[in-house]
C-alpha cells in the first residue's frame, strides 16, 4: 500500500470517529469484527451464508437447535443481541431472527458470522457473500518493526435452489474501509460466456478512507472467476484518487478487454474564484487486461 494513502488512513481516523459516534450499534460498537455487516435496527434481509446453519431458542449454544437453515434461505433479523461468540477468531453477537420453513412462520437466534452481507440476487441465483475468517499477518512497519496487517478472507458464494453452485475468495484490509460491506450485479458488460458481474465492495463513511471494490464473472456454465478489483479514495477538496474500468460494451470498449484507468489529483496552494483549491493531476495510468472466454483467465497485457 502507498506510503501517502497509508498516512491519509491514518489522518482521517478523527473523520472516522465521528460518523462512527452517529451510527453505533451492538454490531459495530461492541463486536468491531462483524461491523461490514452493517445490520443497523431491526427488519434486515439477509440470507443464510453457512453452508448448514443451526437456529437456537436462545443467544447461546447451550441447548440443542431447534431448526436448520442453508446458505442462500432468506431470514429477517429482528434484533441484534449483546450476547457473543468467537468462531474463525471473529468475535460477533447472536441475532433474533424470523425466517419461513415448510411453510410455518418462526422465530429463533443465528451467530451473525452464519449470516450474509447485503442480499445479492439475479433470477433464480443469489450470492451471498460474507466474511469467513481472518487472515492476519506480520509485516516491518516504517520504522523497521515488526507489525500485524490485520485482514479478512471474503468468500462468495453463487446459490441456485439451494445448491451451491461456485464460490471465490479474496482478502480485504480490516481497517476503517471494512465498515461497510455491500455489493450489486452488473451485466455480463460485453465478456464472452459471462452472464453477470458481481461487485463486492468494502467502504467507510468518512474521510480519506478508501472504498475497495472486488468483481466476479458469472460465467455461462456457473462458474464464480475473480476479475481485478479498483479502489478510490477522495478527501473533500484536498486529494482524489480514482480508478475506473471500460468494458466491451461501453465506449471506447474492445472485445473481450478490460481497461482499467487512474487518476490522482492533488490541492495546489492556488484558490478558483469560489475560493476553492485548483486541484492538479499528480498522476495518472492505464492497463488492459485480455479476457479468455475459454480458460476463464484474466492477463495484463504489457503496455
């Protein structure tokens, strides 16, 4: 990561507390892990994310389940708990959840890591999507000591009829820009033998801090295929950093080409005429990666 946005990381922390004061639940306040779930109040949509997930009678793994759900079955959550659990080092709280089964309306309780991020579905397939586990590692900091790069594995899963038909990973940071996790579904955007694309994003309400967004190709026979990601990050009036894609249906878009375009701009000392600071582009690229229809292979070509 650039030393420069790693220093903005660190500036906007004030930004961050802020909003976080504004918008604290059980779920971020008490339980920082499971805060990309963002589940705000009550009457969330959610999906079901463990492959086989156990409801309970209480907040606790006391008692034995009262009933079993899948990845992909639909739930409402009606209350975030105080109670916790720590499984795959995330620590998060029990969820009061409603859900349908055989046809009968009822109620229990789900670990929040069991549950998905924001409910994604195109026809008859839903990804759900969610943290798995952490994946944290040591590094040398500026100041050549040893430090802990605090991550989480992502993982993807396409769901039809309650079969799980592919799933993908990633890893994203678990800093300020893991406050929010969300996604939506694009068209296949002009790839050969792709039906959708799948974009995962990680993101923070404040400023300064970076939003990481994470596609997937759906492809034709059912497949889930990593395609490269992008980020952007903008302090109000002070730094910009942006970087798009151009897919072969949109303009100036080629066959079966991704190009991926960045721009950086920084605050000059000079003010326009609405006192504002004129800000100057500090650094720009482009790279253009080759989609095979057949292998499902992403390569950057060389420039």
């Amino acid at each position: 990561m650039p030393i420069r946005l790693i220093i903005m990381k660190k500036l906007s922390f004030l930004c961050l507390l802020l909003v976080a004061i504004s918008k604290c639940t059980f779920a971020q306040e008490d339980f920082p892990d499971m805060r990309s779930w963002a589940i705000y109040g009550d009457s969330i949509e959610r999906y079901v994310y463990a492959d086989t997930a156990f409801i309970r009678v209480s907040p606790d793994t006391r008692q034995a389940p009262v009933d079993t759900l899948f990845a992909g079955d639909n739930i409402l959550v009606l209350q975030v708990t105080k109670n916790g659990l720590t499984v795959r080092g995330l620590r998060g709280p029990w969820l009061q959840v409603t859900y349908t089964k055989n046809g009968e309306q009822k109620k229990g309780y789900i670990w929040q890591g069991l549950v998905s991020l924001t409910p994604l579905r195109r026809g008859d397939t839903k990804f759900v999507a969610a943290i798995e586990r952490r994946s944290d590692s040591l590094y040398l900091n500026e100041d050549r000591q040893r430090d802990t790069l605090h991550r989480f594995v992502v993982k993807v899963k396409a769901v039809q009829n309650g079969v799980i038909k592919s799933t993908a990973t990633f890893i994203t940071d678990d800093d300020e820009s893991a406050n929010f996790g969300y996604g939506k579904i694009m068209s296949g955007m002009g790839l050969t033998n792709v039906q959708n694309i799948v974009i995962i994003s990680f993101g923070g309400e404040a400023c300064g801090i970076p939003t990481y967004d994470y596609y997937l190709a759906w492809t034709a026979d059912q497949r889930l295929v990593r395609l490269p990601g992008k980020m952007n990050v903008g302090d109000a009036g002070a730094y910009y950093h942006s970087e798009n894609f151009i897919f072969p249906n949109e303009k100036n878009g080629r066959p079966d080409m991704i190009t991926w375009e960045m721009s950086t701009e920084e605050a000059t000392d000079k003010l326009d005429k609405n006192g504002e600071y004129i800000m100057a582009v500090t650094e720009k690229g482009s790279k253009t990666y080759a989609w095979d229809p057949v292998t499902y292979k992403v390569t950057e070509l060389k420039q």
